[in-house]
C-alpha cells in the first residue's frame, strides 16, 4: 500500500523547490539545464495530478454478477 499523503507533500514540495531553482537568475543564460529542470517540473506535476485524482480504469471482474437467470 502507497503512502499517498506523504508522496503528495513530497512532490509539493519538490515542486516548489524547483520552481524557486527556475526563478533563480543564474538559470536565465543556461540554455542547458533549464530546459531540463522545466521538464522535470512539468513531470512531477503529472505525477501530484495523477495522486490527488487518480485515473480509474474499468475492470469487468469488479462488476456486478448477473443472478437474473
């Protein structure tokens, strides 16, 4: 069973982590490693999303069986 709350509040925080590292005006020159760093953003944020709303897939053995015969 996952932790959920706490990878939550661990991505936050990364994510802020970051986004204050993309502010910062030592990477306003770097045609490098911003680049990186803004698609490791954009990754965690797909990752918190997918933790508060996870995708639900359909799962026919879940359904209900049918006693009406």
């Amino acid at each position: 069973m996952e932790n959920v709350a706490s990878d939550e509040v661990t991505l936050k925080l990364n994510i802020e982590d970051l986004e204050a590292r993309l502010r910062s005006p030592a990477l306003a020159d770097s045609t490098v490693l911003r680049p990186k760093l803004e698609r490791e953003l954009f990754v965690m944020m797909e990752r918190l999303d997918e933790l508060i709303f996870p995708k639900l897939g359909y799962d026919p053995k879940q359904q209900p069986s049918d006693d009406s015969v």
